[in-house]
C-alpha cells in the first residue's frame, strides 16, 4: 500500500510541476498576439513590480503555490480587497513584504494595521468559503495602500495572487488568465489579435481630452507610443487595423479619423494648444495661474497631486513645488496635498518646508476623510518620520 501511494505521489509530482511551468511561462495579455509567449519574469520586470505570491487550488486542495521576485513563498502580505475572507497571520519570524504605491514609493510594513497572510493561507479561508457555499463571487479583488490581491474560482478549483505593488492589476490578471488556461477554465482573454504594419507617424501628435488634459502620440516602427498629462509612464500601442491600435495590457482601443482620436469613450481632438500643465513644465509661476482660468471641476485635489508627482518624478523641481503648493492652497484640509508637498520639498532639499508641510498633515489628519483608514495612516508615519530629529 505504502508503495503503491509513493509510486502515485511520483507519477504527480512532475504533472504538478508541468502546471507550474505552463503558467509561469503563459501569461496571457488583456489582448494576445498570435503566437506570443510571455514568462512570469518578464511581465513582473514590464509592470516594475518586485515580488508576487500565487496559490492554486484543484477539487478543493492545495495544488500548488510559488512565490517570485522579492516574495517568498511564506512571505506575508496584505489581502487588500479579500482580506474578508482571510484570517490574520502576525506570525513570528515571518517576513512582511515591502508595499509599492501607485507613484513607486516604498511603503514600510509598519504601517499597515490590517491582517497580514500568504497566498497558501489566502487559498485555505478561500476553499473553506467555497465548501461551506460562503464565497458570494466567483472573483474578487482589488488594490490597497501598496498591495494588490485578487482571487478567481471556477467550480472546485481556484487561484489567489497577491501582489507587493497598488497598481499591479493588469499582472494579476495576466496571471489569473493563464491559471485559467492551464487548467481549461474560461480564461476571459481576447481572441488573439494580428498585428498589422501601418504607417504609424500619420497618427503622431498632441489631442486634447480637456483643459489640462493631453494625450500624445508619437511613432516607434508600427506602433505607437502614448504619454498623457499627469501620468508617468508611457504605454505602447499595437496596430491591429489601418487606423485602429490597441493597448494589449489593459485591452483600451484607439481609433483615430478625421484628425481626432476615439478611446474609453472619449473622443480628443489633434491639437497645437498648450495646456496649464505644459506651461508649468517650462515656467512653473506663469504655469500655475494658468489654472485659475479653466473650470474648477478639473482642479480636483487628485488631480493636481498627479500633475506634481508627475513632474518630481521628472526631477522638474520648480513645476513640482508650484502645482503642489497650488494644490495645497485650493485644498487645505487634504493629508495628501501636504505629504505629496512635503515629499517634493523634501527632494529639493527644503528641509525646513518639509517639516512645516509634515506638520500640517497631522494636524489636518484627524478631519480628513477622503483617504483610506491605511493610507491616512501612511500619511501620518512619513510625516513623524520627517518631524524626528
């Protein structure tokens, strides 16, 4: 009997290993191209994110778990949107992964009060909910204060992804499609697309979405590569028809006739205009009173925080202190403004403005309810890391 049960335990392992193997070697995009082949390392590299847990589940049991990067497979993270289903683990002598925010920031694990678990744990609660019918969706998931989770179900069988960055969504989801592949779950992905070689330059130039609102395209070969006001990174877009691309990460399509653009449901006209946030780039103080001239709706406390990360991250000191200074004044009661102020000045070396700015985020802390339990909490540990001597 005891040998019978080995030489079954030897016939499974390899077959548990080739499920690995295909899924981190399978991940799928929101839109595929024929024959793509895309690993696990790879995508984490393309989306900087550095550590990722995964857990799946067949007929109700463990079938494998693997952690990659800088999370291990015991490594604890935060379930974020799932963490309902998760009992919390502050298990001594476990590691707890370093949080990402949306804007790179290393985000400590002291700051975080909510449960701490791994993505086998994760998997466990999952499977007692789905045998006790307690588990409502069929998927879940969502992102917290420097983490992403999601979890996905299909009959008997599940996976769970836990992620160490905010905004590590279209990874996850990657993974969870190839998961599903793997084992013939419907994967949700797109048919895979054929890519098409135009003559992408035509479609090159600024188009306006609104009053500080720009999206740029400009021609790399066949395909096209995006920038838009406020965000960072750049996007690459593929051609799948004459005047047709397609964002593959995130599934978004852009039409482009009659010198306008068509995407998400917003239509942007080719433009030759600045924007508020153009001008700041070149002279910050002229720049700034630019916004007082456009609709208070697009001066939104978000907003502004957007345009001014985005130019400390472009290390444009002297845009980044006037937008967010300018946002501090439109919105004096929001912990943010003043941690994304006291951040810039703290970068240009205005040490005595960062520490008046990190006091101002404690004293409007206790009012301020437009931020998450966690990150108000974030807020007020970089403040008081600031303020110590």
């Amino acid at each position: 009997m005891i040998r019978r049960l080995l030489f079954l335990l030897a016939l499974s392992l390899p077959l548990l290993a080739d499920r690995r193997a295909n899924v981190e070697n399978g991940l799928l995009r929101a839109v595929p191209a024929e024959g793509e082949a895309l690993t696990l390392v790879e995508r984490m590299r393309h989306y900087g994110v550095t550590g990722v847990s995964i857990a799946v589940w067949k007929g109700g049991k463990l079938d494998w778990t693997a952690g990659y990067g800088d999370v291990k497979v015991d490594t604890l993270l935060q379930a974020g949107a799932i963490g309902n289903v998760v009992k919390n683990v502050p298990a001594r002598g476990k590691v707890r992964a370093i949080g990402t925010g949306p804007d790179g920031e290393r985000i400590p694990a002291d700051s975080y009060d909510g449960p701490w678990t791994t993505a086998a744990d994760t998997a466990r609660s999952l499977i007692a909910a789905q045998k006790a019918k307690k588990l409502a969706a069929a998927s879940a998931g969502g992102g917290d204060t420097g983490f992403y989770a999601k979890y996905a179900t299909h009959g008997a069988g599940g996976v769970v992804v836990l992620a160490n960055h905010e905004t590590a969504a279209p990874l996850v989801d990657e993974i969870v499609r190839a998961v599903a592949k793997e084992y013939r779950w419907p994967d949700g992905a797109s048919k895979p697309r054929k890519l098409v070689t135009v003559d992408a330059s035509k479609f090159g130039g600024r188009y306006k979405v609104d009053p500080d609102d720009v999206v740029r395209f400009r021609a790399d070969g066949a395909q096209l590569v995006l920038t838009r006001t406020g965000v960072p990174a750049e996007s690459r877009l593929d051609a799948v028809g004459d005047n047709e691309f397609v964002d593959r990460d995130t599934g978004v399509t852009y039409v482009f006739a009659n010198d306008a653009v068509t995407f998400g449901g917003v239509t942007a006209k080719r433009t030759r205009e600045a924007v508020p946030a153009d001008l700041t780039d070149r002279d910050p103080p002229t720049g700034v009173l630019n916004y007082t001239l456009i609709d208070p709706k697009y001066l939104t406390e978000e907003r502004l925080r957007a345009r001014g990360v985005a130019f400390l991250r472009r290390s444009n000191y002297g845009a980044a202190l006037a937008i967010l200074k300018f946002n501090v004044e439109r919105h004096p009661q929001s912990a943010a403004a003043h941690d994304a102020l006291a951040t810039a000045q703290l970068a240009a070396s205005d040490k005595a403005g960062a520490r008046a700015s990190s006091q101002r985020v404690l004293d409007v802390l206790a009012n301020d309810t437009t931020a998450s339990a966690s990150w108000r909490q974030v807020y007020r540990q970089r403040a008081q890391r600031r303020l110590a001597p």
